[in-house]
C-alpha cells in the first residue's frame, strides 16, 4: 500500500511533519532533503516494494502465479502504475493460445516537457501476439520517469492537459474509449485514476461508452454511490467485489477452459 511505503520511507528520511502516510508528500522532502537525491529516493522505494511486494514470488526476480496467469491471457493493452518490471517478465515469457513467444512493446512514461509518448509501431491493432505494455507512472529503471512526488503529480497532470505530451499516446487513448475497461488493483480513490478516467470520457457520447469493470474486494461507499446516481451522465463503472488473487483465477479459469498448472 502507498501508505505503508510512505510511512517507511518517513522513518528513512526523519521526516519531521504528521502526515507521515502521504506518499507524495514524504517523497518530495526525501528528495530534496540535504544529502538525498532523486537517486536515494528511487533506491529506497525499491528496496522496500521488493521486499514487501506480495506479486512477487520465491525469487525477487519472478513473478507470481497471479501476474503469470494474466500475462497468459489474450489482453492487447496493458496499463500498469507499477515501477518494477515483474509484468514486462511475465508478458515476455508467456505464450499465446497457439504457443508462440509473445513480442511485447513496452512503452514508458516520459516526465519531460516536450516528451512526447511513443505510440503503436504498427499500423494494426495491438493484438495477442505483439502486446502493449505502458508503464503510465514510469519504471524504477529510468528514476525520472518515477511518478511519486507532489512535483511529479503536477507534471502528470500538467502534461494530461495537452494533446501532443498527454501521458497516453492518442492511438492507445482512441482503444481505451472504444474497448472495455478492466481496473485489477486499483482503488477507485486514486485521484489521478479518476481524473485519467474522466479525461478519457469527455465529450464522448453516452451511446458510445463501453462497459468498465473495477475488481475492488472494499470500494470506497461514496464513490460507488457517486457512481450510482451519476451513471447517467457519466461513464460508469460495474465494481467486482472479489480479491484479486481469487478473481485473476477464475478469469484464467473461465476463459482457458482449465485451471493453472502448478
């Protein structure tokens, strides 16, 4: 949880305030904080995800069944908030329903002001076989690509605001309003999701919004309520309540015709 990281990370920097759970907060004073960097900061968030971190397995290195089981599947898009690179294994060794390697195109968030997002490299659809992976708030690899900071948000946003930098290159944004939406480990209270969600709807006419599903064991009772009331005038989301690690099972489950191999 971010809270949990924030708060680890509050311990390692002495950081002096209350609010000792706002991650974007407490990562912005680590940065700047005399004899830190941006550097020790994307360290330090790396050494307590991979220790903590329950998608992965045994080895640091390996993903579990849970991100394996979605990496076989036939998705085209991927979208992760994630920094490690435990999907980018996943998908790289996993194989289509016709048991061919998988080519995946991995695409990073780029934090400068005039980075523009790499879009599809081929005129066709992403499809089973060459999968896109965008890696929305950056990877551990390139630590200015992280999206922690208060800073870092503002940019994001910033960036969301224009058509040519938008964090989401315009041939994957067009597939996110045409395709349907699956959210799996992500709160609905993450107001940049929201606001990425809302900016993705905007002017799209009703008779056009596709059907979005949020796999949420605890959704937050006010927005599931906004959700109701509001679905008439805006693109509604259908909660799952279902844990991942008993949803991604059954998903894997109902369309492979078969349970996992262990």
């Amino acid at each position: 949880m971010g809270s949990e990281l924030s708060r680890a990370l509050a311990v390692r920097c002495s950081y002096p305030y209350d609010d000792q759970s706002n991650l974007q907060r407490v990562s912005l004073y680590f940065q700047y904080k005399q004899g830190e960097n941006r550097d020790t900061l994307i360290q330090a968030m790396r050494d307590k995800i991979n220790r903590d971190d329950p998608l992965v397995a045994d080895s640091q290195r390996d993903p579990s069944p849970a991100l394996k089981m979605l990496a076989a599947l036939p998705f085209t898009t991927i979208i992760t908030t994630n920094y490690d690179n435990l999907f980018d294994i996943a998908l790289r060794t996993a194989r289509t329903r016709d048991n061919r390697m998988k080519d995946l195109v991995v695409r990073v968030y780029d934090p400068e002001p005039e980075g523009r997002p790499e879009g599809i490299p081929d005129p066709d659809d992403p499809s089973e076989r060459r999968p896109i992976l965008l890696k929305l708030h950056g990877e551990f690899d390139r630590p200015k690509s992280v999206v922690v900071t208060e800073e870092d948000y503002l940019n994001f946003i910033q960036k969301m605001s224009t058509d040519h930098y938008h964090p989401i290159h315009r041939d994957i944004r067009a597939r996110l309003q045409r395709w349907p939406v699956l959210f799996l480990g992500y709160s609905l209270r993450d107001m940049n999701l929201r606001l990425l969600f809302r900016a993705l709807r905007w002017n799209v006419d009703q008779a056009d919004w596709k059907l979005h599903f949020s796999v949420d064991p605890f959704p937050d009772d006010p927005i599931v309520l906004v959700n109701e009331r509001e679905s008439r005038t805006t693109a509604a989301v259908t909660f799952i309540q279902k844990d991942l690690w008993d949803f991604v099972p059954a998903l894997y489950e109902e369309f492979m015709g078969m349970a996992y191999p262990r």
